[in-house]
C-alpha cells in the first residue's frame, strides 16, 4: 500500500478507529465503526476553536476536505460509503454541536439524537445517502443528520434540562 493510500485510510478512518469495534468483537463487517468515528468526534471537542464563528469556518474548511477523502478513501476500499470510513460521522457530530454552548447535556443529546438520526437515516437523511454519490454523497447525510440533531438536541435540552 502507498503512504498516499495509508494517509487516506488514516484520515478517512479517525486515526484507524474505525477498524477497533472489527477487532474486538471478531466481526467482519465493522459493525460499530460509526459509533466509534462519532465518539472520536466528541472527544476531540476540547481541541476544538471555542469561539461559534471560528467553529463554524473550521467546519465550513472541514467539509470539502472530508468530502475529498471519504471520495479517495471509497475509491481505494472499492465501495461507496465504506464503514470503515467515519470522518463523516466526525463532521456530522461537529455539525450537530455547532453554535451550541458546549455544556455536557448539550453534547451529550447531540451525540445521542445524532447518533439515532444516523442510524436510522429518516427521510430526507435516506434519500440524500441514496441520491448523491461519491464522497459528497458519503458526507451529505451526515451533515444533514447532524444540522436535524443540532436542532433535536436543543429543542431536547429546553424541554428536559
């Protein structure tokens, strides 16, 4: 393998976690990589500009980057929206966070209503994964997922906190 294609596999896959749920559970199918990409995305918060506008051009710069490599990295696994491919489960958890306060009810109903949107792709989440394709189409719904679950989520947290 080239360092071209490893350094697209790094990236696409969260540093490789995305392969960790196949290893522990003797899975082949990389059940849980999803879950995995999203609990990278959320422990990378910290790291994260602090201030909504910045955030929100880091993201603006983040999503044709993610898109490029879910593109490159579907290429070099040979099929569309590999699992093993979570960098779109990483911009779309940053995407259900941002401009919210970073308090722990916030990111905690962001990561779960996320997570359930992701997971279960209601419409227009569905259509958009089938209609697009490439690394655009491997992005979209995610993104889509998380700007639904930014909403969810602080409808949640009024309601509930």
């Amino acid at each position: 393998m080239s360092a071209k294609d490893l350094t697209v596999r790094f990236l696409a896959s969260g540093g490789f976690i995305s392969y960790l749920p196949a290893k522990l559970t003797g899975f082949k199918k990389f059940t849980g990589s999803g879950f995995a990409g999203t609990l990278l995305a959320a422990a990378l918060v910290p790291l994260l500009p602090r201030d909504p506008a910045v955030f929100a051009a880091f993201c603006l710069a983040f999503l044709p980057f993610s898109i490029w490599i879910a593109s490159l990295a579907s290429a070099g696994y040979g099929t569309h929206d590999d699992p093993r491919i979570v960098i779109d489960e990483i911009i779309g958890y940053w995407t259900a966070i941002l401009f919210m306060e970073r308090t722990p009810a916030n990111l905690i109903a962001a990561f779960v209503i996320f997570r359930a949107l992701d997971t279960l792709k209601p419409w227009p989440i569905k259509k958009l994964e089938t209609a697009c394709k490439g690394g655009f189409g491997i992005i979209i719904d995610d993104v889509l997922a998380g700007a639904e679950a930014n909403l969810l989520a602080r409808l949640a947290v009024k309601l509930f906190i």
